[in-house]
C-alpha cells in the first residue's frame, strides 16, 4: 500500500469551531491511524482477518468508551470527540471503526445506562481498557430490519435464566469477551442480557467469505439452553426502546466516521488527479474531473456541518433519533458516492490495494446496511415529518 500522505479537507474553517480538547483527541486519533492502521489495514483487509495487535492502541485513543465518565475507566470526553474519534478511526477503515463503535455504543453505553452499579463496576473498566472485549447481538437470522418479531428468548428458572436462540452478523463476535443479547422473556418482553463466553451451550461460530468490513470479525451468537445468571440481566430499561437507544449512540458515531472514509477517499483522488498526466495535462486540469472533485469536497463540507450540529444537540441532550437517522442516512450515502467516483478518478489503479479506496468503497456496502439500513432510515425521516409510520 502507498505511505499515508492524508491530509484532512476543512473548507469550512470547522477547526475554528472545535475546542482544545476535541484538536488534542483528533490529532492522538490521527497520529495513531498513520502509524499503527495504515501501515497494515490492506494486508489485514486482503486476509480477512481482525488486527488483534490494535485493540491496545485503540483503547489508548480513547476509542473504547469516549463518552463514559472517567470513574468506570472511559475518557469522559463529549458527543463532538466522540463522533471525531469514530471519524478518525473510520478515516483508516471502516471494520476498526465497527469493532470500536460496538465496544462503545453497543456494549459499554447499555451497561452504563441501563445495568446495576456492579454490573458497571466489573465490566466497563475492562471494556475501556481493551481487557475485555464485547459484542451486541440483536439481529437475527429471521429479523433484520424488524428486531422486534426478535424468536431469541429466556426462561426464569427460579436461580437463573435459560436462553435460546440464535444471533446472525455480530460484529465482534468471533473474539468477544461477552455478549450483550437481546431476548425476550416469557410474557414477550424484550431484555438485555450480558452473556458470557464459556458459559455452556453458547457458541460464536465466524461467517466467512466477506467482501466487506473484512478486517472486521462477524459471526453469529448461538444459545442452546444457556444457564444465565440472574445477575446478568440488565434491569434499567425494556422493551425495544432499550436496543434502539444503543443504536442512537452507535449511529451517531458512524455519521462521523462515514466522513472520515469520504475524506481519505477525496484526499487520494484529489493528489492522483494532481499527479497524474493524460493528453499532455494532470487529470486535474480537465473539467470532468474537477466537477468530481468539487461536488466530492461540497458533500464532505455538508456532511461535516449537519454532524457537527448533531453533535452539539447530543451534547445538550436534544438530539433525537430521527436526527441521528437523518445524519447516519445522509453522510454513509454521501461516502459511498464519493468512493465510487474517486476510483473511477483513479482509473484502473483505484481497483487495487494500493490505494485504499476500494476498500473504504466494499466497507460502506455493510456501513449503509448495518444499524438501520438506507431504507429503514429514509421511512424514519418519513414517519417523524409525516406522522404515518410506512415501515410497518
Ligand atoms: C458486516 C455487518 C455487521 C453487522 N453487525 C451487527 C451487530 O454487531 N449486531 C447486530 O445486531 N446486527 C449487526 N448487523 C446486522 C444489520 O444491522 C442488519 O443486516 C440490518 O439491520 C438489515 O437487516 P437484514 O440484513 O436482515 O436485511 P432485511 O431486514 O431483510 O432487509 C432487506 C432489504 O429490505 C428492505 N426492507 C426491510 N423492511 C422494509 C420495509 N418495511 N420497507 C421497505 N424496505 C424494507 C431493507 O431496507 C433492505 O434493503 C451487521 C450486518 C453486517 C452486514
């Protein structure tokens, strides 16, 4: 893979908008993305395999946790370092970016918000740490975009609980620690559940033959008559409102790091367009490209504003979740777009390992599809604006 010559498009003055805090987390992110993800990311993309060597480094920047208070071992920072750290890492790839949205939004965030004062003091340091690893299961092999017909279900069983069931496309799974499930109980409610690995009958076998977020483990959670127990469930909140609330946090962060994958995907398209001469001229200087390249840098100016102000309503508590839909919607599309127009701008090199476009471009296929698909996303705006819910 060529060097990192990154160098991050601001057409906005947005750094004039940050504090001194979030420049600090965003150079430690950045600085840790050149050295420690680019160097590696293609070789580990290209093998399919997770980078098992990042997960101190990653615990270092803050990654795991940012928004949790420093007494459980998070960095205690707000929304807008938060989002800039998932647009940093995101920046470097989209399957790290996963691993530490998941950590954080996924499995920190729940247990934090909803689990007991123990349940927070013996996982959220460790999870902050990199110590403990952690994954979210709430997708099932029969319920996508519906979790709510979710078959997974548990038992009470007087001293513990029994779960069965089965989790499709986990992130993390392979390697998790512990599992934070969505199941429901006897009288159909939904409940979280922090599911340990060893725990008898609970397995987390790897889905293979990924063409996307391949330096990304995924697999699938399956409980066959798991013994939890009771002290596993998380008891502040039910119902379905408890996973979306985990997911508002999670999706909040990709709408920052989509703009960190459509930023290093213009960054390279704009210094290939520069360096490389066609008919006597750098491909910079003929219109076509340019017009690329122009609309490129206005969709990432948009796309940064609409997250910045995300950002400072999430820091006041104001945000709400058909913002955040809007937001993840609105900014993976738009990176998607400009990673398939870069490429062409590199021609037959965008296709290779070289640069790193075509892998942001293959990551943001399973970005605009998890968490809520384009779709999904679209008929959330539709239902907040109009009052009529048309996905149900
Ligand atoms: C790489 C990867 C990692 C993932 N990680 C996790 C994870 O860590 N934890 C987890 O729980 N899940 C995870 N997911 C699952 C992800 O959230 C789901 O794939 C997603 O919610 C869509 O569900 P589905 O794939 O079953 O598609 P479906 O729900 O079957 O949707 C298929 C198509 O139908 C459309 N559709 C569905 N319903 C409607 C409707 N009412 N109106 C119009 N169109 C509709 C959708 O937009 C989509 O285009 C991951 C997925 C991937 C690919």
């Amino acid at each position: 893979m060529k060097p990192d010559l990154f160098e991050a498009p601001d057409y906005y003055n947005l750094d004039e908008l940050l504090s001194e805090e979030h420049k600090l987390v965003r150079d430690a992110a950045r600085q840790w993305v050149k050295r420690d993800i680019s160097p590696i990311i293609e070789e580990y993309a290209q093998k399919a395999e997770f980078p098992n060597q990042i997960i101190k480094g990653l615990a270092e920047i803050g990654a795991f946790g940012p928004y949790i208070p420093t007494e459980y071992g998070g960095a205690g920072l707000d929304q807008i370092s938060y989002g800039i750290i998932m647009q940093e890492i995101e920046r470097g790839d989209s399957g790290v970016r996963s691993t530490a949205s998941v950590q954080s939004s996924l499995v920190m965030y729940p247990i934090f918000q909803y689990g007991t004062e123990a349940q927070r003091k013996k996982y959220l340091p460790k999870l902050a740490s990199g110590q403990l690893m952690g994954c979210f299961g709430l997708t099932e092999p029969n319920h996508g975009s519906n979790p709510n017909g979710m078959e997974t279900k548990f038992k009470d069983m007087g001293d513990h609980y029994l779960l069965n069931g089965a989790k499709l496309w986990i992130s993390n799974s392979p390697f998790a620690d512990i599992a934070v499930v969505w199941a429901k109980n006897e009288e159909g409610r939904i409940h979280g559940l922090i599911v340990e690995r060893g725990m008898e009958g609970f397995s987390t076998p790897e889905t293979h033959n990924k063409w996307s977020l391949r330096a990304s483990a995924t697999g699938e959670l399956i409980f066959n008559n798991v013994c939890v127990p009771k002290e596993n469930l998380l008891p502040g909140k039910n119902g379905l409102g408890a996973p979306l609330g985990c997911l508002d946090s999670a999706r909040y962060g990709i709408s920052w790091g989509a703009i960190g994958a459509a930023m290093d995907c213009y960054n390279t398209a704009l210094r290939y367009a520069k360096e490389r001469v066609q008919f006597g001229k750098p491909i910079a200087a003929f219109q076509l490209q340019q017009k690329k390249l122009a609309e490129m840098i206005t969709e990432i100016t948009k796309a940064q504003l609409l997250a910045f102000r995300l950002g400072q309503l999430k820091n006041e508590g104001k945000a709400t979740s058909a913002q955040i839909s809007m937001a993840k919607r609105n900014n993976v599309d738009m990176a998607l777009k400009i990673a398939r127009e870069a490429r062409q701008i590199l021609g037959g090199m965008g296709i290779t390992g070289e640069y790193s476009i075509m892998r942001h471009m293959m990551n943001l296929e399973s970005v605009i599809t998890y968490e809520g698909t384009h779709d999904i996303h679209l008929l959330i705006t539709g239902a907040d604006i109009t009052g009529i819910a048309a996905f149900q």
